[in-house]
C-alpha cells in the first residue's frame, strides 16, 4: 500500500441550512423550475434531493442535476399522476449524502404513512461514508422541516418505533446481505425447473426477515418475473399477521404475497393439482419454525389434510410441502431458535435440504441489537454452559436486578420512553388468567402479572393498548419481533447445579405443554435454553434481566451486574 500525504484535509459539515423549493409538476411537459429560487446553478449543477408528489402519493429521488432529471420524470409515464416537485438544497451536499438522504427518506415517509411511496428498492444498501453521523444529525432538522411544510406527519422517533418501520421493505442492507441478494438472484437467473433450495443462515438480529421482504419486494417489481407466483411463507402466526398489515400500504404487494404453511395448498394462492408445481418462489421466514407431526394440539386435522392433498406420507414435514409444491424455496434458518418439539428436528432438514444446509448463505453484520454479534455469542456461551468471561458492551444497556420490585419500576419507567418495550419471560408460570379473567399468572413477592392475553400482533397491539403492553409476553408471541428494550423474567425452568456446575433445565416447571410432550429430557433442554437465548436477544438498545431463582441468581449475577 501507498500512503500519498496531502496538505489539505476535506472539511466536515459546518450545517449550513437546507432550502426546500416547491413548483409545478406538469406530465408530458417542460418542466420550467420558474419558480425554484435556489442560487444561480443549482438547478443545473448541483446534487439535490426531491420529492415528486399529489395528494396521496409521492417518489423520492436524488439527482445532480435537477433540471435534465425533471424533464426525464415529465416524459415518464408512471410519473403521470404527479402534481408537485419539491426540491431540497444544502450547500454541503455531496452525491454520497443525497444518497444516503434518499434512502433515509423513502424509509421514513413509507412508514410515515402520509403518501404511498411508488418507489422501488433496487440498490438501497447501508454504505459509510465521510461525516455520515453529523449528516446524519442535520437530517433531523430536515425531517422536522418537512412536518412543517406536512410532507411528513410523524417524528423520527415515533416512525422507527412503528411496526411498517421495521418490517419495511425500503431497508438498506449489509454488505454480506448484498451478497445473498447476488447469490440469490444467481440461483433464479440460473433457471427455476432445475433450481435447488437455497439457505440464508444468521443469528437473531442479523436481518433475515427483512431479506425476505426486500427480496419480495425487489421480485414482485421486476418486470422479468411478472406473471411468476412468488411468496413469502411466515411459520409464526402472529409475525405473520404484522407482515399483512404492514406490507398492504406497500406499493406493488399485497397481505396475499405473505402466506402460511396451509395456504401452500388452497387455489387462492395460486395452488392447483395438476401434478406442476404451484409456487416459482417462497420466501420461507422463520424456516426453524417450521412443523412436523408431533405435539400439534388441535392442528394435526389441518396436517394431515394438507399432506394428503399433496399426496405425502402421513408423518412428514413442513419442510417436504415446500419442496412438493415449490420450484425455488428459500428458507431463512437458525438452529438456535427452534424452540419446541413440534418444530421440524435439524437433522430432518439438513436431510431434505442436502448440499444447501451444508454450504449456506451466512448472515453476520448484527442489524438488530446494539451489543453486536459478541452478545449474542455471550448469551449462547452463558446458557451452554461455556462459561464466558464475565464482558461489558459498550452502547448496550444491559441491567441484572435483584428485586423484582426494581425490575418492574425499571419498565414501567422505560415504557413511557419507549413505547416498544415488552417485558417476556419463559414457560415458568401456569397460564390461570387463560380460564379466569380475574386471575394472576406470575406472582412474586408484591408484583402481580399476567400472560398475554392474544399471539396474534401482541407487540403491535401494546401501541395502542396499554394494558396489553404491561403483559408478560412468551415465545410464541415475541418470535421474530424487535423490542426497543426486552425485560426478561427467568423462571424456575432453569437451575444452576452447584455441584456439575452448570446451568440446566427444570421440566417440573415448564409448563408449555405442547412444548414438553414427546421430548426427551435432553431435548428439552436444549429448547428451553433456546427460548431464553431468543428472549435474550430481542432488545435492540437493552435488555433487563430478573431471575426468580436464588441459586441461579447468584451464578447469572457474576455475567450481568458490574460496579458504576
């Protein structure tokens, strides 16, 4: 490497002020700019931001020279229905911030709410560049700006904590999610009749939920596909829920591109028993999920039905629909998240699965919690018994409390701050309030809770409800789903063994029974942990901890308690 040696240094933004012009937008014209009043070339030569808008719709865009990009738009077609551009200057500005400020802005004012963006997103990818925290900064000023000027209804803060927000298909990826798209988009190129499953394997956190709805997204807009019965599959009720909510507003899907295992076989979501395969590609969320013929409840009518519509064995898979009925499945894994004996066995995927499993599409880059990849490794080392080096991370707000009168004060008092806490806890506690209203499921010392009341939207619905939001929520409800900051309740379904030395699971007090039957008791070890290594991971800027367990207590102290 060459270091060349330089006398003068680039300048960082001083924050100068933005300047947002608006004028006529006339389709099939000239677009003038008569009345923009930015400084003389401007127009001509210089990066700017704008917003193409009417009354219920609007496209973002950057561009360095908005007087050619105007006239572009005014001769495009899919342009026609707009009536306003609105332009917005800075004198700092640089191609890599307009960037980054398009990308920022087709994010925000899609979960805003006030327009249905028509834009797409090809090419929105999360790049570094020079001063990008104090642009980032002057941004805010920007946004509360357009509130004024009502481009936008909703503060920064109040959009991010929405649920559009967060399962929004307008994300700018990683670079190694960049990688899978390339890979991805290789295996579809490479022709589907012939095509082998692919794998996406990542951590919590690492954005595979949000690769499936960019990817749907990105298909479902490219005219090459048009025609193709593309889909992403959601194993878990209630995510799947939120996805239908929260893709309807976006422009080009529908609730219906986002299906369940049952709907792999009714004639709505293009199924048909001509002995073809029905489905050219399924985005398989939460693939770990996914179902086998065991502990099933009242579903295992459902099971059979669909097996025999597919004209499969009795005791097959989830994992065998998919590839019955699909030419291209692309399942998004993690082993450390299966979480019950229902849940197709890790051997019985890598079987179906074959080269896939064994060669798959990895996802590092941590999307989601704040302590990075090094917490999640410590949570895992900490519940199997590795005995990490007791580690603080820096930006993470990890809390142990001793009481349970601090930790409940301690969420009460985050709530009001951030509406997208939750307190969640593992199966420890009897579901009484199930049967009686009136009831109380968890009960320790003075503090009385209950289970959630519904698995559908449970997050979702604590926006609104605030009695909802003071509920205790399980696995089934938080799978899948981002929490501002996580308080998590470690019951008596775990134990420290002060003679082995090593933490283990109780199944005297796992009371999810679905979950306990048919599994052996190493099994169920291993799916307790994984719960509480899910619960664990689900803060993005902290996680708070009580463990009702003394003995426990005393061992987990050591690993989450450090003097101020």
């Amino acid at each position: 490497m060459i270091e060349v040696p330089t006398h003068i240094s680039a300048e960082k933004p001083k924050g100068s002020p933005f300047y947002i012009s608006s004028t006529d937008f006339v389709y099939g014209q000239h677009q003038e700019l008569v009345d923009v009043d930015f400084k003389e070339g401007v127009i001509t030569n210089w990066p700017l931001v704008y917003i193409l808008a009417n009354e219920t719709t609007a496209y973002v865009g950057q561009t360095t020279s908005a007087a050619n990009r105007m006239n572009q738009h005014g001769a495009n077609e899919e342009r026609k229905d707009f009536t306003t551009i609105n332009l917005i200057y800075n004198a700092e500005f640089n191609s890599s911030v307009i960037t980054d400020y398009e990308h920022r802005l087709i994010g925000l004012m899609h979960a805003d709410g006030k327009y249905r963006l028509t834009n797409k997103n090809d090419g929105m990818t999360d790049t570094n560049y020079f001063c990008k925290s104090q642009y980032a900064e002057m941004f805010k000023d920007l946004w509360e700006e357009l509130r004024k000027v009502e481009l936008a209804q909703h503060t920064i803060d109040e959009i991010e904590e929405s649920e559009v927000f967060k399962y929004s298909p307008f994300k700018g990826l990683t670079p190694d999610q960049r990688v899978a798209i390339d890979e991805i988009q290789m295996a579809i190129e490479a022709g589907l009749e012939n095509a082998r499953p692919v794998v996406v394997e990542g951590m919590p956190g690492t954005g595979k939920t949000i690769l499936a709805i960019y990817l749907l997204k990105q298909l479902k807009d490219n005219p090459d596909y048009k025609g193709m019965n593309i889909r992403l599959l959601e194993p878990v009720t209630s995510l799947r829920n939120t996805l239908r909510s929260a893709l309807k507003t976006v422009s080009g899907l529908s609730e219906d591109d986002v299906v369940g295992p049952l709907d792999l076989v009714k004639s709505k979501y293009g199924y048909s028993s001509n002995g073809e395969k029905s489905f050219d590609i399924v985005l398989v969320d939460e693939a770990h999920r996914l179902k086998r013929r065991v502990n099933l409840g009242t579903q295992y009518g459902n099971f059979d039905k669909t097996s025999q519509i597919l004209g499969l064995p009795k005791e097959t898979n989830q994992v065998e629909w998919l590839l019955n009925v699909t030419k291209l499945p692309i399942f998004f894994y993690d082993p450390l998240q299966t979480v019950g004996p229902s849940c197709v066995l890790e051997n019985d995927i890598r079987a179906a699965l074959g080269p896939a499993m064994k060669n798959p599409i990895r996802l590092d880059t941590q999307m989601r919690v704040k302590g990075g990849k090094a917490y999640l490794d410590y949570i895992a080392d900490i519940l199997m018994n590795h005995n990490p080096t007791p580690t603080r991370f820096e930006g993470y707000e990890l809390v142990f409390h001793d009481t349970i009168e601090s930790f409940y004060s301690s969420f009460e008092s985050t709530y009001h701050e951030h509406e997208l806490s939750r307190m969640v806890a593992g199966y420890a506690w009897k579901w009484l309030s199930k049967n009686d209203a009136n009831a109380y499921d968890i009960e320790i010392d003075e503090v009385r809770l209950r289970w959630n009341r519904t698995y559908d939207n449970w997050v979702g619905i604590g926006m609104t409800d605030d009695s909802a939001a003071h509920e205790v929520g399980c696995i089934h409800s938080i799978q899948g789903y981002d929490l501002s900051y996580t308080y998590v309740l470690i019951g008596d379904d775990l134990y420290y063994d002060s003679q082995s030395k090593e933490i283990g699971a109780n199944k005297n007090s796992y009371y999810d029974r679905n979950g306990k039957n048919t599994a052996s008791d190493s099994e169920l070890d291993q799916y307790i942990k994984n719960i509480y290594y899910v619960l664990l991971t689900r803060g993005i800027y902290g996680t708070h901890i009580y463990v009702k367990n003394p003995v426990l207590r005393n061992r987990l102290r050591k690993y989450f308690q450090f003097e101020a």
